[in-house]
C-alpha cells in the first residue's frame, strides 16, 4: 500500500480537507482496511500499531484531521488550515521565490512571519527557506534564514536532492548534518552532483534506520531515468567497497558496457532471454523480493534486455542490443493469467515522464510492428488509491490510450505511432 501524499491546489478551500477528515472518520468507524493503514502510517500516536489496537482506540475527527494535513505535508491541522488562510500571500510568496524576487520575499514574510514555517506548496518542497534551496536561489535561502527560518535539515536536503551545491554548501556550514538517510535524496533523483558532495564529506551510506543496502537499493529502484548518473553512482558504491554480482543486469545497470558485450559474445542468445523481477532488482542488492520491485510503468518482469533499456532510458545499451541481433519484435513472456506478451514498442510507449522518441523511431525503422497485441497489467502503487491497471489484447497505441497516468506517457513517440 503507497502512502497517500497530497499538494494543496492552486486556490485552496479548507472545506476539501474537512470534508476529507470527515470521511476518512466514517471509514475508521467502518474498519476501512485501506484507512486503518493510512492512519497508522501518518499519525505519530498509532504509527505502527497493530489493526486490533487500532480498532479499539478511541479516534476523534481531530486525530483524522491530523492524518489529513499530514497526508498534504503540514505537521498538524492549525499549520493546514493556517496556510489555507494566508493563501493569498502564499501564493505571492512562492512566484516571489519561483522568480527569484528577493525584495517582494522578503517583504510578503515580513508582513505574515507564520509563512516562515509552513509548507508552500507541498511537504516536499517545504517552507520558503527550503522551497528556495530547491531552485538553487542562494540569495533568498540566505535572505528567508535572516528573518527566522529554522527548516535548515529539510533546505539541506532539498539542495542536496536537487544538486543545487552552493546552497547545500551553505546549509552544511549553518548547521545541517549528514544524518543517516541523507543521501537516499540524491540516490532517489539519481543526481550525482549532489551524491559526489556527501561522499566526498564521508556521510552514512545509510537509510535514517542505518540500513547500508537501503541508497544501494533505491537506486535500482527509483522512478528517475538518468543513466549517467546512475552509473556514476553505482560507481561511487563500488569504491566504497559495495560488492556486485557478475550477471549481464549488473552490467547494464552500472553502464559498463564493455562488461555487457563480454556476456553476448560468450552467449548469442542472450539478446533474446526473458528475466525475471529478482534479476533485474537482485535481492542481494537490497533490492524488494515482492513482485513488484521498483518503478517502472510498462511490465518488465520476464522482458528482454532490449525492453529493459528503452525502459531505463539506456540509448548506448539500446544500440548495443540492437548490433547483438535484439528482436524489435520480441515479446514478453505470459504468465499464468494471460498476461504479458508485449512489445518493446509498448515500453517505448508508457515510460515514465520522456519526450525523447529516438528509440521508438528507431524500433519502427527496423520493422518494430505497431499492430501487435498483447495483455498487460500493472499496479499502480504510486497513486492516491493504488489500484491494478488491465488492458486486455491492446496494441500499443492503446496501451497507451488507456494508462490512467498520462504523464507516464511518452506523447512523443505516441505521435509517431499515430502518424503511421
């Protein structure tokens, strides 16, 4: 079950979050299981707790408005509905910081010093202070801290996730730490500017629960796509002494193509294997043994090595497959259910946020055919209400038609389908 994150809109109304408190009471009161797990995960006083313990608690509207404005980033319900309430300045405040105009900053937080400490637009992103460290505006980090921002720690790691360098170089001088869980930022943005900073400073390859396979692990799994950084990354762990196992995936992963053309010479066939979930995200790595290890949007469990690198976004990997005799045509395997079989040009299709449609035209060039079909499934495990996705004996334009996420979609390539 994902987490429930939300942003505030653009013009918020405080009615929403109400209503949203209100039913999300009535489903404790049911024993909503999806509740009951949203509740434990987001109020301090039952983090953690068991299902019965929960049941019989005693849980108020105000212990769901606490899940609520926690779900939209705030600490507690007055910091949500306070923020609603100084909308107005808020939004001022966060062009003023979007363009860069210190003197209009600094006069809107002057005016409403309770802006100082509340998220602006989400819990990611956080106060000014830290909203700023995001765009890499060093002048208005420096500026908002002046009048009493204290959201040092959350700024730092903002910079850090963003590899916005100068601020984080100026954060780290005031006082933020490099606490255990500080480089899981950059490792989720595969942002190796920022992850070059923290080694270099010899911060914990560690989660916040010291867990040193935990940054390894999201790495592999994350939902960016920047091959470069990945590898130089992965490169930074191996000199830290992490060990990785010999097999093609690896290779592939840590860009060492050398390495991967070595595995297809040695085995032509190779270039036409199905590979499981548990080779792609290996275990060993610290990678989840669930099934549905990381973020991916079309299936790849039991797809080629072709698939797997128009899904990373892996161009130099893309074109050695294709020189080994990839098949543009090749299809997954199918599972018990029926499901599977797809294309290459389906992962080219539904890929995360890309507009770059090289591969695609690529597969059609060399005989890629747009009107196979196949069946497909995939959960959804990044949404409000994580759900399975179906599609039965779609082609790939319909794949795609049908995702519910459209900025999953490369619209790019879907462009060039349509176009025939």
């Amino acid at each position: 079950m994902a987490t429930v994150s939300r942003g505030l809109p653009q013009r918020p109304c405080l009615e929403v979050p109400k209503r949203e408190a209100r039913e999300l009471l009535r489903q404790f009161r049911d024993a909503s299981p999806d509740a009951l797990d949203r509740i434990r995960r987001r109020h301090p006083k039952f983090r953690d707790t068991d299902h019965d313990f929960l049941r019989a608690a005693t849980f108020r509207l105000s212990d769901a408005q606490c899940v609520i404005a926690r779900e939209y980033g705030f600490s507690n319900w007055a910091s949500l509905k306070r923020r609603i309430q100084d909308n107005t300045a808020a939004a001022l405040l966060l062009t003023a910081i979007s363009t860069g105009d210190r003197d209009a900053a600094v006069r809107i937080l002057r005016a409403y010093p309770d802006l100082l400490h509340i998220p602006l637009s989400s819990g990611n992103w956080g106060p000014p202070m830290s909203h700023a460290a995001n765009l890499g505006r060093l002048d208005l980090v420096q500026a908002i801290a002046s009048l009493g921002a204290r959201d040092f720690q959350h700024a730092f790691d903002r910079a850090i996730l963003q590899g916005k360098l100068e601020c984080a170089q100026w954060l780290h001088q005031q006082g933020a730490q490099l606490v255990p869980g500080i480089l899981m930022g950059a490792c989720e943005t595969l942002n190796a500017d920022g992850f070059r900073f923290l080694d270099d400073r010899n911060a914990p390859f560690t989660n916040e629960k010291g867990d040193p396979l935990a940054p390894l692990a999201l790495v592999l799994e994350t939902y960016c796509r920047h091959p470069q950084g990945k590898h130089q990354i992965l490169e930074r762990f191996a000199r830290r002494g992490y060990s990785f196992p010999d097999t093609p995936i690896v290779a592939f992963h840590r860009g060492d193509l050398r390495r991967l053309e070595q595995f297809l010479r040695r085995d032509p066939t190779l270039v036409h294997r199905h590979f499981a979930y548990r080779e792609i995200y290996p275990p060993e790595l610290g990678c989840a043994n669930d099934g549905r290890s990381g973020m991916h949007w079309t299936p790849l469990d039991g797809t080629t090595l072709l698939h797997i690198a128009i899904d990373f976004y892996d161009q130099a990997a893309f074109e050695l497959l294709l020189q080994f005799g990839a098949d543009v045509n090749a299809r997954a395997r199918v599972d018990a259910e029926g499901f599977g079989g797809h294309t290459p040009l389906f992962n080219a299709v539904v890929c995360g946020p890309s507009r770059d449609a090289t591969m695609t035209q690529t597969l059609l060039a060399r005989g890629a055919d747009p009107n196979l079909r196949a069946s497909l499934r995939k959960f959804l495990d990044w949404c409000e209400e994580p759900r399975w996705h179906q599609a039965r004996d779609v082609a790939p334009l319909d794949w795609a038609r049908s995702f519910p996420d459209p900025m999953w979609v490369n619209h790019e390539s879907v462009r060039l389908l349509e176009r025939g």
